[in-house]
C-alpha cells in the first residue's frame, strides 16, 4: 500500500513539529488514509469516535492526501 509522510497540522498549530506517515488504500476514484503512524496523540486517535473532532480528522486526511499528492507528481 502507497505511504504519505507529512507533519501534523494539529501539532504544527501549537508550535510542535511531529512527522506522520499515513497509509493509503487506492480505491478509484478515490484514496482513503486507513492509518496513520507518528509520535502524537492525533496519530494514536485517529479513527475513533470518541478520539477527535470530525474537523481534526479532516485536517489530518487532506494533509496525508495532499503530501501524497505532491509526491506523485
């Protein structure tokens, strides 16, 4: 499965700079982060309900497919 590393924009807005890697499964027409790896609490979360908000979930899914993005090309 393709991989993404990209540091977290969670962290990042309070002053931390954590890389993450964010495993992707290709399902046309789209790409779905189905895990993410790295030395913070939104990594260990990500995916739970009662973990995050829906908007820090999303902020780490668009920063995982736009790090994936720009590594294709």
């Amino acid at each position: 499965m393709p991989h993404s590393t990209f540091p977290c924009p969670l962290c990042r807005d309070v002053g931390r700079v954590v890389m993450l890697e964010a495993e992707l499964e290709p399902e046309p027409p789209l790409v779905i982060v189905t895990d993410l790896q790295g030395g913070c609490e939104h990594a260990a979360t990500f995916g739970e309900v009662e973990g995050q908000t829906i908007e820090e979930a999303w902020m780490l899914i668009e920063a995982a497919l736009d790090a994936a993005s720009r590594a294709a090309g």
